[in-house]
C-alpha cells in the first residue's frame, strides 16, 4: 500500500499523525535528554520535554512549554518556544495566554528556523518535516506531517498546511491560510488564498498552474488516479472524485473552519 494511502487510512479512523510525548517528571525529562547529542552552547530549558536520539546544534535557544519527539536534526541558531509576535497582546512583556509548541519525530530545522508560541490554541509540527534555513513558523500554526518547506518561507499565525506540501523558496503565506495536502507552490509565492490540495500555484498573487502531477507520482499515486485527480481539479470539482482515500484528503481541506477560514483559491 503506498504511503499516502497508508496516511489518508488513518485520517478515516481518526487517528491523530504525530506520536507527541506526554510532559512527565522533570526528572524523567532529565534522564531521557541523556539520549540526545546536545552542543555544549545550546540553551534548553528545564520546562522542554525531549525524546531520544535528538541532534540539537550550536547556540540553538528553546524555551517554554515545548515538546520534541524522537530522531529529530536541529541545527545551530534555532530558536523554538519564544513567545508570539503579536503587537496588541505583546506577549513579550504581558506573557501568554496560552503556550505549547509539539514537534514530531524525524524531523529537520535548519540553520536560523524559528517556531514560536501560540496565542491561543497551540503550535504543532508533526512527523517526518523538512524546514530550510530561515523559515519562520508562527503562532498557532499546524504543519502536518510530511511537510517540506525551502529557505525563507514565512508564515503568518493560525496557518495549517496539510500533509506532504511543499512550499518553495521565499514563499510569504498570509495569515488564517490552509494549503493542501500534496500542493506544490513556487518559489517567491504570496499566498493570500487557501490551495486546494494536489495543486500546482505560484506567483504573486498566486495562480493555480494545474495539479502536482509530478509529486503525486512520487507518491505512489497511480496514473490512471492522477489524471482523474487533474480533470476535477481543472473544473473545481475535486469533491466529485470517487476513490474514499482522496475523497478523506479533500473533506479535510474543505471542512476547515474555526481556525482557518480563507476562501479557497481557484481557476480562472
């Protein structure tokens, strides 16, 4: 069974994605940071909660109400767990309303990635993501699992961006934003609508440019799906595709709503 359908399963069976540890004893996290390699200048505060086998690089700071699962690369001037940017509230001075930030298993942030507090719900990095240097993850924000994000991409508070995305270099994705599972946007994108998953978009604004076809298909997508997937997807339809594990994909980015609410990019 290819990944994806593996992953579209769980959504049905409502099985969360990401294997998060539970906060436990300061002593028990003490013990498990044993399991990690953490560079002799990196700042971790006792309130983190770490799994096993973490790489935590030089002058990386995290702080706060932070969880890391297991196996992750972290490199050096990373900043996790600092609080929201958020000019009304200024949480610098006035501290949160509401904290967490939950990062997955096997995951990469490279150099100068930073992931903040939240505002109000919680910040979450699921399993199996790729951050390049400079990105910024904001408040609130959900990145579901597989995600891979080029150099610079900044995101504005309470954006979700679904399984298997990729979003290219520069990209500046505005606030209350969702992007699809298995979208692709071009490099220097402003995205001020939500992506409908499986699409190609890019520009400024942005435009959608037709499926992924080429990351569908490394996905284990077979062609015969692919070309279903592009016809709905040319009329705005996607809704109407009759295979249950595309169909669960799509309900997800449809049904989005209390924390996401942006109109849905489409043709034309």
């Amino acid at each position: 069974m290819p990944l994806w359908r593996a992953w579209a399963d769980d959504l049905l069976r409502g099985v969360t994605p990401a294997r998060l540890e539970d906060a436990g004893a300061r002593a028990e996290n003490e013990h498990r940071r044993m399991g990690n390699s953490i560079h002799p200048t990196a700042i971790i505060e006792p309130s983190v909660v770490l799994g096993d086998g973490n790489h935590i690089g030089a002058y990386t700071v995290i702080e706060g109400d932070v969880r890391i699962g297991d196996g992750n690369w972290i490199g050096p001037h990373v900043t996790i767990g600092t609080p929201a940017q958020y000019v009304t509230e200024k949480f610098e001075f006035n501290g949160q309303r509401a904290s967490g930030v939950s990062i997955g298993d096997r995951c990469v942030l490279r150099e100068y990635v930073t992931v903040h507090q939240p505002s109000t719900y919680r910040t979450v990095v699921e399993d199996d993501c790729y951050f390049m240097a400079y990105c910024h993850i904001s408040h609130d924000t959900v990145i579901r699992r597989g995600v891979n994000l080029a150099n610079n991409t900044q995101i504005a508070g309470f954006t979700e961006i679904q399984e298997l995305a990729n979003v290219g270099l520069s990209v500046v994705i505005h606030q209350y934003s969702t992007i699809g599972a298995y979208a692709m946007i071009g490099m220097a994108a402003v995205v001020t609508k939500d992506i409908p998953p499986f699409s190609k978009a890019a520009g400024n604004p942005t435009r959608l440019r037709g499926v992924n076809a080429v990351g569908l298909a490394r996905n284990g997508f077979a062609p015969e799906l692919v070309e279903r997937i592009a016809d709905a997807h040319r009329r705005d339809a996607l809704d109407e595709i009759e295979d249950e594990p595309v169909a669960a994909i799509v309900r997800r980015f449809t049904e989005r709503g209390a924390v996401t609410h942006r109109p849905a990019l489409r043709h034309g």
